[in-house]
C-alpha cells in the first residue's frame, strides 16, 4: 500500500534549468539537506502545509535529481502518524549513508530528535527504536531546542550529530549510526579575537528590534558541516529575523571550537534562514529556502545557488537567486 503510494508520487517533476528558483513548486518545502548518494543528489526535507499559520508539519520530504534541474518527489519519506512517541512539528531533518543503509535524522515537538532507517536514499524509512536519540526534556541542556539536527560523516568514518536552536551542541554517533558515542558537548564558536559568540535573550522591550537576530557570529539555529582542503565548515543561521542569514564559522577539528569567518549568503526573503552546502560533479552549491513564491514565512520554497571559495578557501557570500 505504502509503496503503491510512494510509485505514484514518484512522478517527474520538471522544474527547467537549475538556476530557476525555487526549484521545487508543486509544494511548499523547507530546510533543505543535501546530500550525494550514488552520484546522485537527495534533498532531505521539511514540508509546509499549503495553508500554514505556524510550523505545525506532519512529514518529511525527499526529492532527488541527477542534474539539479529535473527533480523526482519521493513523498513523504516519513510521517509522524507513524511514530508512537511523537504527535507533532516534523521540523528540519538530516540523512546520512553508511554500510549499505541510509539514516533519517528528524526533530519533533522541539524537543526530541529520533533516527529512521532505509536501504535506499528515498525511503521508506523506519524508526527501529522507538524513542528519541536525543531528548531535550532530559539533557543537560534541558529547556533548549533539540532541533535541527546535522551529521558529518569524516573521512576517518567517524560520524557527528549537531544540533541545537541558540546553543549548538554535537555528539559523536557509534558505527551503527542509531546510537550515541558519549555525551553531548557544546559547539564553541569564537569571533577573530578569540572571543565566544554567545546568543543573549533580549529584553522584552527588544522585541521587533532584531529581538530574534543574535548577532553576526552567533548561533542561532540551522547548523551544517562539510570539510574541504582539510578545513571544516560549521554553517548556521544567525537567528530568525529578517536580518538573520547563513554564516559560516571554520576549525581544523570537527568538535571545534569554530572561529566565525563571515556570510554563507545574504539574508533570504524568510525570516528563517536554513540550509545545506554539498560539492557535485566538482560544482559546490548552497541549497536554502525562501519565501518568494508564497510571501508567508511558513510556507517556504527550496532554492539552490552555485557556491565559490577564493584562494584561502573562505566563502564568496552568495546572493540568492530570486523569482
Ligand atoms: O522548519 C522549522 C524551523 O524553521 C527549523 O527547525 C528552523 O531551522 C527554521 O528553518
């Protein structure tokens, strides 16, 4: 029944050349994670209701394309009707490869982020353990958002979950890819004088004053990382403002700490700003969302721009393409 389903939604969706964005238009989608799987790119997804007055998803999308113009919709590749201890906000989630099968990383009530399994990138996928990997009710850093999370395969094989909303936090992930390998750690980012970015709550009268922009270095949600010529990328959100963009802070170790660097991109037309940044066919891309077709903050549309490095490998900050 299900795979019936899926087949039919397995139907092309031609979106033209790749630098007409959004790229995916049939549905409102968000927090885009790509990836590369058998030389093809998969974007992990969240999806907005069509008429959305919050962020109250019910599933997570996963789209695919050999060229980055033509896009096949594999559906929904997870829902929460099938989670027995999660009831709502399906919000961004990550994938990952390993040993044959694929991960399904996915936060759920703010609060809790689980993992599902597939043996092929589009899903189906599974939650075999029914119940969180992470539960922010219980963590030390209780009170925080167990959102958004992140995972870095290194080239040693080791694997890093990241994740978090205001406070960055990462932990090591065991072989098997559903359990975690020690305890959680902060992810530290220090400006150029070796100074820690720290998100500060503002003041109630604040509010509407970039009350929800941390500031440039600081960390706010949406975090992302590759490695390149040796050096690792921590990429994320700078808060949920119109003023907030992706920026991006680097280390020559995946823990950190991470010294702030500058923009990935300039602010999007969202008031969230959440992305991925993946190498393809020797082209680097940042994939992001935004919302032009809509003009609602919670019904967003993916979008993708080419991406450069100058000579020291520091981002040339991207200009979003807009409709
Ligand atoms: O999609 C829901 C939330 O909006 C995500 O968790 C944040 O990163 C922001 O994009």
């Amino acid at each position: 029944m299900k795979y019936t389903f899926l087949m039919a939604l397995y139907a092309m969706c031609s979106v033209g050349v790749q630098a007409q964005n959004p790229f995916i238009t049939h549905k409102f989608i968000a927090d885009p994670s790509a990836h590369v799987f058998n030389d093809r790119v998969y974007v992990y997804a969240s999806h907005d209701e069509d008429d959305a007055e919050y962020y109250d998803m019910v599933d997570w999308a996963c789209f695919s394309s050999s060229d980055l113009a033509t896009w096949v919709d594999h559906g929904a590749v997870l829902s929460l009707s099938e989670l027995s201890w999660a009831d709502k906000w399906a919000w961004a989630p990550d994938a990952a490869q390993r040993n044959g099968l694929y991960y399904l990383y996915y936060p759920v009530e703010r609060n809790k982020i689980g993992v599902a399994v597939s043996d092929r990138p589009e899903g189906p996928f599974e939650d075999p353990l029914d119940q969180p990997i992470i539960d922010g009710l219980v963590e030390p850093f209780a009170g925080k958002e167990a959102i958004d999370p992140a995972v870095f395969i290194d080239d040693d094989g080791q694997a890093y979950l990241y994740f978090g909303c205001r406070e960055p936090r990462v932990t090591k992930l065991k072989d098997n890819m559903i359990e975690r390998d020690g305890e959680l750690m902060e992810v530290v980012i220090l400006d150029q004088m070796g100074r820690r970015q720290v998100w500060h709550e503002k003041p109630k009268e604040a509010k509407n004053v970039q009350a929800n922009y941390g500031g440039d270095g600081v960390y706010g949600e949406g975090p992302w990382v590759f490695e390149r010529n040796g050096i690792y990328y921590f990429t994320y959100a700078n808060g949920w403002s119109i003023d907030a963009t992706m920026v991006y802070a680097i280390s020559d170790n995946p823990l950190g700490p991470f010294v702030y660097q500058g923009k990935v991109m300039e602010p999007v037309s969202s008031n969230t700003s959440h992305g991925s940044i993946i190498e393809y066919k020797g082209q680097w891309y940042v994939f992001y969302h935004t919302k032009d077709i809509s003009g609602k903050n919670y019904r967003r549309s993916v979008a993708v721009d080419q991406l450069f490095f100058d000579e020291k490998g520091q981002i040339k900050t991207v200009a979003p393409t807009r409709t």
